[in-house]
C-alpha cells in the first residue's frame, strides 16, 4: 500500500493535532522546525473582532485580547483572531490597552458553530488623573 502524501498545510496541521496526546495538551511544540502547533487550545471555535478607539473610532494597534486561557494582540488595523477556543474554559473576552479601558464582553456560540464575530470593541481613554492622598514636606 502506498502511503498518502499530504497535500496541504491544512491537512497537515489536522494530522498533526489529531496525532496529539492528552500529555501535550497544556503546551506548544514545533514539527520539524518549521511549524509551531499551539495545542492549548483545544476547543474548535474561531473568535474574531476589531478594538478601535470609542472616541476617534481609529482601530488600536497592540491591544491584548483575552478569551479562555487564550491571549493574543491586535495588528496594525486593530483586527484579532482567536483560534482554537473551548468556551467551557471561560466565556468571558477582555478587550485591553494601555491609556484605555478594559472591555469584557461574554462569548457565545450555538452547538455546531466554528466562527464567532464579535464585531468592534471600542475602548475609551483612560482619563482618570492620579490622586495624591498625602505629602510629605
């Protein structure tokens, strides 16, 4: 019998994660140097959005959004993926960056979806001033 060739990178990443054990579930490894497989998501739901500024409505750059366990930053037009997301480790998203404030929304999905589009986050500048509550002359 001739063995299979694998004709795509998809493919080939479905092999890999179906070869997986439950030991590699909390970490991430690289196959042969040139792919690197995050296995510590294990839940087959992508999540997307944008983080934009709720005053200019300007996308942000560098955000941190988190969703169960998962963590990622948004790119230059403040887009972000989540891939790989099991909503049974945690449903709430954190939408983040410095000089704003944190936004939290609650993901979800109906039984069967892959794809979950949170539309825009908008965070608002953090303009709270420091208070000094004392002072030493």
């Amino acid at each position: 019998m001739k063995t299979p060739i694998i004709s795509s990178l998809a493919a080939l990443l479905a092999l890999a994660a179906a070869l997986l054990t439950p030991a590699l579930a909390e970490s991430a490894f690289t196959l042969t140097n040139i792919i690197t497989l995050d296995t510590r998501g294990t839940g087959d739901l992508t999540v997307t959005g944008r983080v934009l500024n709720s005053q200019t409505k300007a996308p942000l750059a560098g955000a941190t959004v988190t969703l169960a366990g998962l963590s990622t930053t948004t790119g230059s037009i403040g887009t972000f993926t989540l891939a790989n997301v099991s909503l049974t480790s945690g449903t709430t998203l954190t939408a983040s960056a410095t000089g704003y404030l944190s936004q939290t929304r609650t993901v979800t999905a109906a039984a069967g979806v892959k794809a979950v589009n949170m539309g825009d986050l908008a965070l608002a500048p953090n303009t709270s001033k420091a208070v000094v509550d004392s002072l030493k002359l």
